[in-house]
C-alpha cells in the first residue's frame, strides 16, 4: 500500500469532516457549510479514498465516526483551529502599529494586576498607548464602559447582560490582625472573630458584600468602622483598634505588624474583565483582551494562598 501524501488534503475535506463529526449528519453538515449535500458526500468520499478507511458509519439515523475516525477528529480541529488562528494574528498584525486601549479598574486590581500585564503588553506592542482610570464604584465603571470612555473594564461585581465577561482570579477575602496576638492557627471561628470590633470598607460595592456575609455568622458580630481608603483600614488594624476584614489585593503589600487569618467560612470576588456586547473594538482592543485571557489561564482558581500570592505578585 502506498504512502499517503498529507500535502493532497485540502481544508476544505477536513471543514467538512469536522461539520459530519459536529451534526452526525450529512444534510445538516452541508446547511452548516452552505454547500449541497452531494458535495458534502463527495468531500467525505473522496478523503476516504486518499486514507484508505472508513470515517464514518453511515445509517438511516445519521452519520457516526468510526473508532479511527475518533482518532482524526482531533487532529483536524487542531489543524482548522491553527490555521484560524494565523489568520487572526496576520489581520490583528494589519491594525497593531498603533492605537489606544482605555481601561476603567478598581484600585486594587490597577496596583497589582494591571501594571505587570500593561508592561508585558507594551513591551510586544510598543506603538500601542494604555491609560487607566481608577473607578472602585462598579456602577460608574458601567457608565464609562457604557458611555464609550473606556473599551476594558476590571470588576468583582456581577454585572448586566449587556456586557461579556472572563474571569481573571479569584480574590480571598481575609482577616488582618496585630501580629503580637500570636494566634496560633491560620483561621478564625465566629467566636474568635465576634471578639474584636471590625474594620471594613465603606465602599459600597466591598461593604454590602462584607455586611451579606457577616448576617452568617454564627456569633454577634459588630461592625466598628467603615473607611474609605484601604490603607487607614490597615493603619487601624496595625494600632489594635480591630480585626480589619479586606479583599487579599486590597490588604497587599501586608506590613509585618499585621496577620493574615482566613475567616471562618472562605469568602472571595471574582475579578473579571469587561467589554460591551456588540460594540467595534479596535484590533489593539481586542490584543489587549487576549493578554487578560492568557493571565487568567496563568492563574489557577484554587491553589494554596502563598503560591496565589508569589506568582500574583512576581
């Protein structure tokens, strides 16, 4: 039997093949393609023919891979997938030389996400300009994105159907306390935690998540002080005035008078990025989205807290 010559496939057979292993069948395969059944039927015969084996089991309920058909499924994807995904380099390539990415993000995620991606970014797209707005109200980040005055938004809220989002991290919520308590353990009870007076953020969209989780609590707990700025929450907690209560992020870089404690049930935010549905990003836009999809891969959704924080903060 003689060799077969893998330069005489044409993409179009394997388009096709991939189309019967989707739909199971013929006919649909051929409306998924816009092209008739009978060139459908020809395309699969005819790769057939050059691999000399079945692909598919053929019956009056449709069309079904055969186990060597399993096998080559895979592979045709992968090739369609690459070939797509040179297309879309070349065509982003035609509009990366210059261009401008507007963000709109909440402090913590500006001070320790954002800066070592915009650098990794510029670095590969010099020509492209970042600006970031700092905006910790989620429904003013809304607005911005809305209203066109920023294409990417960072967020730990859920937000309208309006918007697509991805998930970057997941964010722990903990508890800072003075380091000369030497409590010897890494998370509270209810009833450690109802001892002290708590700090917390008065920032709505921190607060309300705060207050919904403390009505579980299993002890009377009390809410002594609410501010604005993370840094006076870490201040207070650093002076003994309470058990500051604060979003990992947000507490970093934690100075060494202070404790990090889990609470008593794990509480986190999901930190996602944002665009508008149906909106005209620019290839830079669209650049940008792929470096925040590549570092959500990079970060793992449950993974021990020191490892979290060595690869967050690298």
């Amino acid at each position: 039997m003689s060799a077969i010559d893998p330069y005489k496939l044409k993409i179009s057979q394997l388009r096709i093949l991939v189309a019967v292993a989707d739909y199971q069948n013929f006919s649909e395969a051929a409306l998924s393609l816009n092209i008739s059944q009978s060139a459908v039927s020809h395309a699969i015969a005819t790769l057939e023919a050059q691999l000399g084996i079945i692909l598919f089991n053929r019956g009056r309920n449709g069309a079904y891979l055969t186990p060597v058909g399993e096998k080559l499924i895979l592979p045709a994807k992968e090739i369609l997938d690459l070939l797509q995904k040179m297309v879309t380099e070349a065509n982003r390539a035609k509009g990366l030389e210059g261009g401008n990415v507007r963000l709109v993000a909440f402090r913590s995620a500006a001070t320790h996400i954002l800066p070592t991606l915009i650098a990794q970014f510029r670095h590969r797209f010099p020509l492209i300009t970042v600006s970031v707005t700092e905006v910790d109200e989620q429904i003013e980040k809304e607005r911005i994105l809305r209203s066109g005055q920023a294409d990417i938004g960072l967020l730990h809220l859920p937000c309208s159907d309006e918007f697509e989002t991805w998930e970057i991290l997941r964010d722990e919520y903990v508890v800072l306390l003075p380091r000369s308590l030497e409590l010897n353990q890494t998370r509270l009870t209810w009833k450690q935690l109802a001892k002290y007076p708590l700090i917390i953020s008065a920032i709505d969209s921190c607060s309300i998540k705060i207050r919904e989780y403390l009505q579980r609590s299993e002890e009377s707990v009390k809410i002594d002080y609410e501010m604005k700025q993370d840094s006076t929450i870490i201040s207070m907690a650093i002076q003994g005035l309470g058990a500051a209560i604060l979003p990992r992020l947000a507490a970093e870089p934690i100075p060494p008078q202070l404790e990090v404690y889990s609470l008593p049930v794990p509480l986190e935010r999901i930190i996602k990025a944002a665009v508008l549905k149906n909106a005209l990003h620019t290839p830079a836009v669209f650049a940008f989205l792929d470096a925040l999809k590549n570092y959500q891969r990079y970060l793992p959704t449950n993974i021990d807290r020191e490892v979290y924080l060595s690869r967050l903060l690298a």
